[in-house]
C-alpha cells in the first residue's frame, strides 16, 4: 500500500515523498489506519520494520494546535530518543510542531523550559519520572502514549518507572505498545492500562535473502587481528562491530583505529555529548566502523549499514537477529559475520537453538598478527563535549574476558603492555609517542 492511500494529511503526505517512501511496511499498514481510529496496540514487530512511522505519522495526524504535551513516545536509550526525534522532525517539516526529547546525562533546565511549549515529548523512563517527582511536566492534556521497544525497556529495569508514568497520564487516552517480544511484563501493563487493546504482529523487514551469515573459528588472543583483517578486506560503508562490555567495546575501538581503521566506541559509560558528535558522524559517513554495546545500539535505525561483526556472541538467538536486524533492509544486501572463541561456543549453541538462522562457517584465512595495546586496569576516559577536551581513556580485554595475556605480574605492573607479530610481551612505547593514537572523541 502506497502513503498517499493512508488518508494522511497533504502536508505529512508530501514531506515522506520528499523523505523519500512510497511503499508502507507490513507494521506501517495495519498500525496506521488503527491508530486513526484511535485504537489502543500491542504490536510486535522486529528491529528494521519501520516503528517510527507506524506510530509517528498518525501522532502528528491527531496534534492540535494546542501548546501543550499531545503526546508521549517513551524509549529505552537516550540514542534512541535522539533518533525518533529527528525523524519526527523530518515526518513534520511542513508542520508548525514543537518536539523535544527528554533524557538524562545532560542539563534539566533547558528541558523543564521547552517542556512549557512541547506537543510532543521523546523521553526515557527515568528522566521522565525525574521531571514528574519536580513537578515540571504537565500531562493532563496527553492524548497518546507510545511505548517503543517495551520489552528492552523491562529488560533494563524501568518496568515500575513505566507504570508509575501511567498513573500519572490521564485515564482517556490511546496507549500503542511496540515490542519485538511479548512477555508477562507487556501483558500485565496491558491487562492494567490499556482499553481492550488489538494484537498486530508482523516479521522483521531485513531481506534474509539479501543477507548471508558466517562465523569464523579463532583463538581468543588471535580476535583483534582477524577482526582487523576482516575490516580491511571487506572495505564496509558502514559497520557495526558488537562486543559484550563497555571496557570491550572502548579497548577493540581504541586497537583499530592504532591499526588504521576509522573506528570509535558508543556506549553508556561515554558523555552524552560525545555519543551523539559520534552518532551523527557515524550517520554522516565520517566514521566507518561503530563499536558498540547492545544496549548503546538498541533501537538504532541506521540507514546503509553493509556488515555487522559479532566480537562477542550475544547469549540469545533473539538478541543475535536484533544485532544482524541493523544491515540487509529496503532490497540492499548485507554480511553478518561471527568470532567464535572457545568462551563462545555455549553462547554460539543457544543462539543456533533457532533454526531459522543459516551461518556458514568459513575456512580461516591468512592474517597478520598484530601488535596490539592491552591496559593492566580501566582508567579514566578522555571525555568530548562541547568544545572541551577532559583527559581520560577507558581500555579493556579482549577475547574470552580472561585475565590471561599479560605476561609476568613484573611486567604487568607498568600498566600498558604490548604484544608484537610472534605474540610476546613488551613494554609500551613513552607517553609522547602513544599522543598520536588518541582521536579527536577521546581528547
């Protein structure tokens, strides 16, 4: 079904043309027009399907011109809010709207300011429930409230924050849930605050025969270097590479870019600040490869992501088809591509207890071993923000997440060490010449 057959108002109609859609998702299709009618929704639908539409669009057709909280949108992740927002912007650019998204790690006041005009309001559970015990938002005029990727937000612990913030939103209203699956949690706030909600379950977008899948068996101290290899051979436009932890995540991202790969790490140990400059580079095309934890990455829509790498396999088959769910979407082709150390194989198990996954293991190749920074402890990380530069840097583990690696305990105590092309350890180089490999996010 085409947009312009949605009885959608002229000006939303024409700025989704200029986005650039035509043909509505399965989840676009049967959310809409039911919203329309101002049903309450569970709908379940995988990462890649076009949520942000499906209840965007019809959110924008319901505003009045009222300044005043309309609507409510809560997601998990502050990255997530950034990114509902901006596309509720572009759904809205011949509207006269006012969005804000609400979240913490930055300033409350400008936020409790622009609350006082916002018809729309993006927010993460905790911040909200923030500005509720101040008193500082008002929602006795909500019409609509929309729970994005519910089940992640359960999962990360904001299942009271969630019902404490529909206490206190009016009891006539529309309330649509959207999850990628259905738990007792979902259905409990269902049974508790939704009026006789209509189920709508559809599959994920990504084009399974467009997207091929593969895992490479390796030793646990040889990962750092396949993956580089891996990188340089495949040349990505844009890729993501998953690891466990957040000291995973900063230490893979700190190695490739020592090795020449355009690379930096998100996660929700880093400012707001600095993860959203890397988000909006990595959506630029600035930055070739996103290094990141499942939860940094959650819920993210990023457009023209050819390869996703699994450093460290996740422990389910359902967040390993969210991770793979980010490449292969609207007829582009995508690679995902598995490191299994031994440590992984009971992790690699549950998630091939899906049968519908087809992962090829591929012969190893020929690879150069690298040399490669390993810290004794996490340090403090160097910071970005706005126009200033804190000093720190956060390393980590690589492989299994074992302690092994760092040669003697004599040589362990001077912190960095170094592996060269036969795998021993040597001492790192003087402070003034490691001042090259710190980037421009970490100073």
């Amino acid at each position: 079904m085409r947009f312009d057959e949605l009885n959608l108002k002229p000006d939303i109609v024409k700025a989704i043309n200029e986005i650039g859609f035509q043909e509505a998702t399965a989840i676009q299709e049967k959310t809409i027009p039911r919203m329309q009618q101002g049903m309450d929704l569970i709908a379940q639908s995988e990462t890649g399907s076009g949520k942000t539409a499906a209840f965007g669009l019809p959110v924008l057709e319901h505003l009045t011109e009222e300044r005043c909280i309309q609507c409510l949108i809560l997601v998990p992740t502050r990255e997530l809010a950034e990114q509902v927002t901006l596309e509720m912007r572009r759904f809205s650019k011949h509207m006269k709207v006012s969005i804000l998204s609400v979240y913490g790690g930055v300033a409350i006041n400008p936020q409790i300011e622009r609350l006082n005009h916002a018809q729309i309001v993006i927010a993460t559970p905790g911040r909200l429930t923030d500005h509720i015990n101040r008193r500082t938002i008002n929602l006795r005029n909500l019409k609509c409230l929309v729970l994005d990727e519910a089940d992640k937000m359960f999962e990360m612990g904001f299942v009271e924050d969630v019902r404490m913030i529909m206490e206190h939103c009016p009891r006539e209203r529309q309330t649509v849930m959207f999850s990628a699956t259905i738990s007792s949690e979902i259905r409990d706030i269902a049974n508790h605050y939704m009026h006789h909600p209509e189920f709508i379950k559809v599959g994920s977008y990504v084009d399974k025969g467009l997207l091929s899948q593969h895992y490479y068996q390796v030793d646990a101290h040889d990962k750092l270097s396949l993956l580089a290899h891996l990188i340089k051979q495949e040349n990505p436009e844009l890729s993501i590479v998953f690891c466990a932890t957040r000291t995973r995540a900063d230490s893979v991202a700190k190695n490739l870019q020592k090795n020449g790969i355009n690379a930096y790490a998100i996660h929700g140990g880093h400012s707001q600040n600095r993860r959203n400059a890397i988000m909006k580079d990595f959506h630029s095309k600035s930055i070739q490869v996103l290094v990141a934890t499942d939860v940094a990455a959650r819920g993210l829509d990023i457009k023209d992501v050819t390869h996703i790498f699994n450093y460290d396999i996740p422990k389910t088959s359902k967040e390993y088809i969210h991770r793979i769910g980010r490449t292969a979407r609207a007829g582009e082709s995508g690679k995902a591509i598995s490191l299994l150390a031994e440590a992984d194989h009971e992790n690699f198990r549950r998630v091939l207890e899906d049968r519908s996954l087809d992962i090829k293991r591929e012969d190893l190749p020929e690879f150069p071993r690298l040399a490669f920074i390993m810290p004794r402890r996490e340090q403090s990380q160097r910071r970005y923000s706005r126009g200033t530069h804190n000093r720190s840097y956060s390393g980590g583990g690589y492989g299994t997440g074992s302690r092994g690696g760092y040669g003697q305990r004599e040589q362990r105590r001077s912190g960095y060490h170094q592996r060269d092309a036969q795998g021993h350890s040597r001492g790192y180089p003087p402070r003034q010449q490691r001042s090259s490999n710190y980037s421009r996010y970490s100073r």
